[in-house]
C-alpha cells in the first residue's frame, strides 16, 4: 500500500480516536486513506479539520489530558511546527504524549517514479534539518524519516516514545514521497507488549509512614498530581486519615484534591515556614524562592513519577526523600502501611483534633472571601471577586473549567471550587494561548459535560481565536467563553508599579504595555459562529448571562459572555 495509508493504519491499529490536522499540500495520500476508510464504514481515526496549528496541538494536548490517550497531529511542513512551537512546547513541559507528523521532501522533484511534490519544496517549504531539528528543544524526541522502507516501524517506535515515562510529544518529519511510495505493512497487528515494572523500596515507604506519624505540623502542596485522575481518592484518603492540610502552589493545571474539602487551604508561605513535614506530591514550584522554604531541620518528602525535573534548566529544591513510581500506588502503599501500624491507632484523637483546627480555618477564609465578594457585588465596572462568586453559583456541578488568566488565576481557583477529577484544567508553562484548544478538546472527550473558558482578556488575544470558534461551530463543541476583560494585561501594570512605585508612570500614569484599547466588542466573535454573545457591565446580570449561555449550549451554539471588570488586583 502506498505510505499515507500505512500511516492512517498504523494510527487505526495504535487505538487514536482523532488525527488532528492543520492541513497542507503534503497531505492528500492521507486524505485519500481517510476516504477509504469513511467508504468502507471505519470509524476510527475520526479527522479533525483544524483551521491553525496551534488549535491542533492544544486539541490534543487537552483530549489527551482528559482520556490519558495520546492522539495524533498532522501540520504543514516546516511552517507549521514553527507556528505551533509554543503549544508544543508546553505539552513537552505538561508531560502529554502525542505523535505529531510534519511534511517534508527528500526528493525535489528529482525522483521520476513518484509525482512532482512541487517548486514550493525548494522555494519556501525546507530548513536545512527539516523540521524535527528546528523543533528539537521543544518536544521530547523528534526525527525524521530518511526512506519510505522504515516508514512504518519510524511511526511505531515514535509512538512508543510519546508514552515511555516521562510521557511527551514527539514529533516525526514524514517526506512526501514516503507517502506516495509503496511500503510493506506486516498483517499481523498485535501491539508490543511493554510491562514497565516499579519496585517501590520498602524501608523508604517504612521511612515515610515514620515521618508522616511523628509529624506534628505536616502539610501537602501540590500541582499537577492530579494528572492522573486515579491519584485524587487515594489523596483525600491519606490526608483525611492524618489531618494533613493541602495547598496547591504557583501554577495547579488539574484538580489535584477537591477544593471544598475542609483540609483544602489557599497557598501561604507561612504554612510551609511553620511545618515540620512537607510532602511535595508533583509540584514543580512548592515554593519560592528555592531558598526561602522550610526550616534546615524540616524534613521534606517528594511524591512523584519523575526526579528531579530533567526538562528544567533548574530544581534546586532540598529533598530528604523521594518517592519515585505513580503516585497512586505509592499512596496505596502508605496507607495500608499507615492504617496498620499501632501509632496511627493510638494518635487518632490528636488527628481528630488537628482535623477540627483546619476545617475551622478553612471555614473561616472561605467565609471571608464570600463575605468580601458580597461586599462588592454592586460595583461597576464589575469587581472581579463577585464575578467569581456569581460565577460559582452559576456553573453546573458537573462542568469543566479551562482556565487561562494571570492576575484572576489564583481567586478563580479559591473561589469557584471544583471536587471531581478532570474538572478544573489550566495551562502549566509561560506562554498564554493555550485554552480555547484545550476547551474543545476537552468538550470532545466529554460531550455531554459544560466546557467553561475562563479567560483574560489579554490572553483571549493569544489564542487563534477565529479558528477555535469556527472550529467549535463546524464540529458541534459548543463552549462557553468567559472573558474576564479589564481592559488592560494588568500584570504587566502590576510589575511596572512594583519596580516604580514612585516613577514617572506612576506620576503620569501612562503604563506602557497595560492597555489594550480601544476596547473591542467580544461578543461579536460569537455571532460571527452562529452562537450566542453578550456583554456585561452590571454586576446583576452576569447570572442571567450564564443561564442563557447554558440554553444556547443545549442547542448546541457556542457561548461568549464578555465580562467588564474593574482593575482590581487580587491579594
């Protein structure tokens, strides 16, 4: 068969659901296999028309993210990756797997068996390198196919890579004669069996479940644990059973431990300056600066399936002891040690009333926060505090937030509360952009669920926007878009007055870099894809708003609820 489909084969046989595809002109052998498939009556791999490359790579970063199944991306030669290295860049960081083949040639027109792929090879398509060297820092692994007689075990052992701990993109340049040329595809399909066995060492469990005992003032911070949804149950289980207080550091991009639990505290760098016991489940930054953590004689155990972080130029962090296998089987492992041993028995009343002590902390931040919302729910513009608290009595339990903000992120985490696992996803790495992609891929893996967009106005600006919401129309992934629009990237403002706080912006106030204006209209983009748009300047009616975007999403029409906010800047 010819290579485009031995390649759609070997994705059918690989189990993908979707080949995510910002098309180019290398890409008609895979079209015509797709068609063949779709004539026959084969379903899988669905294609998925993607009108920017960076839709496509954040699509499957965030199906793959919700499902833990890595899929598929196609992009146009060397253009295409280049446009997309940002979103690939933070799938390398966010640890997704995926197989992203890009279009090259290695002929030029030079070889007479196969058609000429065109003068616009040698006019503007090629890097010396081809796109695998040219993406090289920004993906796990990345090569490119050298002759159409490897081309089938190239795509096979790229997806095993994509998924060898720790998981991540990889990225294959494919020729185009590789597609058009014969190839031998064996018959027999039967998946490598890979049985990638973990050993967890038992006196370091028996190490942990000593310090976790003896521990007076523990804490747990975390990020990104909840990665994997089975990890959240085994983590409420330990730290209900110690009455260990949880906190999530700089940047959470999952629900790694229900928000509403009474052990669940806003960050505060006292609470890790005060503990004799830090447990560190999967967070890149439990706190900054690295030398302004616990006290020297603290000890600090690391929950995680990966040390010490080797995408990162730097970890300096002071470890006493690592954990290293997934985490919910060390989890399970310590418990069962924990609730056998006689120390846990006899401490019980002291973990109850510890327990007592959090839950009434807890209880009394969560009823300040409200508190200070309510104070605020008249103000115009709209103060970003009761945005949130509208917003919190507004979206459905069974929703899924995509959250994409800077100054906002840590108040929408704090007081839109999300309990269940894959319900709460934000973008880990620098770089804003990202969110609208892995809304709808998201809402591709959980059709019948709300998909709420939580997002800046400054970051709304990063993201393809015409090409999501287009994409949201053509598909039927209908979204709904909340923009938290202050007018300005008030970060940016915010670091300005931070470094002069007596300069001439201040005495001026012209801040370079904050504004963006004149302000646009953002509900027209909704109407632009048939769906439903508004914007809101009275705090009254940001409720109203979201009960007709959940209407219109029913129906199946994208929602964009623009949001006029203060310039508030939370604590």
């Amino acid at each position: 068969m010819h290579g485009g489909k031995a390649l759609v084969k070997v994705f059918e046989r690989a189990g993908i659901d979707y080949i995510f595809c910002s098309p180019g002109t290398e890409w008609p052998p895979v079209w015509e296999a797709l068609a063949g498939l779709k004539e026959r009556g084969v379903d899988r791999p669905k294609y998925i028309n993607c009108r920017h490359e960076a839709l496509a790579v954040a699509m499957a970063s965030g199906y793959t993210k919700v499902t833990g199944r890595p899929q598929a991306v196609l992009l146009h030669a060397t253009a295409g990756p280049l446009n997309a290295a940002m979103f690939l860049r933070a799938a390398y960081q966010e640890r997704v797997p995926m197989v992203i083949c890009c279009g090259e040639t290695a002929g030029f027109g030079e070889e007479s068996r196969l058609p000429d792929p065109g003068n616009q090879w040698i006019h503007d398509l090629t890097d010396i390198g081809g796109p695998a060297e040219l993406l090289r820092r920004c993906v796990k692994w990345s090569d490119r196919v050298t002759s159409s007689t490897i081309l089938v075990q190239s795509l096979e052992r790229a997806m095993q890579i994509a998924v060898e701990p720790p998981a991540g993109p990889v990225l294959l340049g494919v020729p185009f004669e590789c597609m058009l040329d014969e190839v031998s595809l064996p018959e027999d399909n039967r998946p490598n069996r890979v049985a990638r066995p973990f050993a967890i060492d038992e006196p370091a469990i028996q190490e942990a479940v000593g310090m976790l005992l003896r521990a007076q003032r523990p804490v747990l911070v975390t990020e990104h644990v909840g990665r994997d949804a089975s990890v959240v149950g085994p983590l409420v289980e330990l730290c209900e059973s110690l009455a260990i207080p949880v906190m999530e550091s700089f940047r959470p991009a999952f629900l790694n431990f229900p928000r509403s639990h009474p052990l669940y505290l806003p960050y505060d760098p006292r609470r890790i300056e005060s503990a004799d016991l830090v447990l560190i489940a999967d967070a890149v930054t439990p706190w900054y600066p690295v030398s302004k953590g616990p006290k020297a004689d603290v000890k600090v155990v690391f929950l995680g399936d990966e040390y010490p972080y080797s995408r990162l130029p730097f970890w300096g962090y002071k470890v006493d002891l690592a954990l290293i296998a997934p985490p919910a089987a060390t989890l399970a492992r310590l418990l069962s040690c924990i609730k056998a041993s006689e120390g846990f028995v006899g401490n019980r009343p002291a973990y109850e009333e510890r327990s007592r002590r959090i839950r009434e902390e807890h209880d009394k931040q969560v009823a300040a926060m409200q508190r200070e919302a309510v104070e605020h729910k008249n103000d115009a513009p709209v103060d970003p505090r009761w945005l949130c608290q509208a917003l919190n009595e507004s979206i459905p339990a069974n929703a899924v937030i995509v959250e994409e903000t800077t100054v906002h992120r840590t108040l929408i985490q704090n007081m839109i509360p999300r309990t269940e696992p894959m319900s709460y996803i934000a973008r880990v790495t620098g770089g804003l952009g990202v969110s609208l992609g892995y809304a709808l891929g998201a809402k591709l893996a959980m059709k019948e669920r709300p998909v709420f967009v939580l997002i800046g106005d400054g970051g709304f600006h990063y993201n393809p926007v015409p090409s999501c919401l287009g994409l949201a129309q053509e598909y039927e992934l209908p979204i709904i878009v909340v923009v938290f629009n202050n007018q300005r990237y008030l970060s940016m403002e915010r670091g300005l007055l931070k470094y002069y706080p007596d300069g001439v912006s201040k005495k001026t106030g012209v801040h370079f870099g904050g504004p963006i204006l004149p302000n646009p209209d953002y509900r027209l983009y909704a109407d632009i894809y048939g769906g439903y748009g508004v914007r809101v300047t009275d705090p009254k009616d940001i409720q109203p708003a979201i009960a007709q975007a959940l209407e219109h999403v029913a129906r199946g029409r994208l929602a964009l609820v623009d949001v006029v906010l203060s310039d508030y800047i939370p604590r």
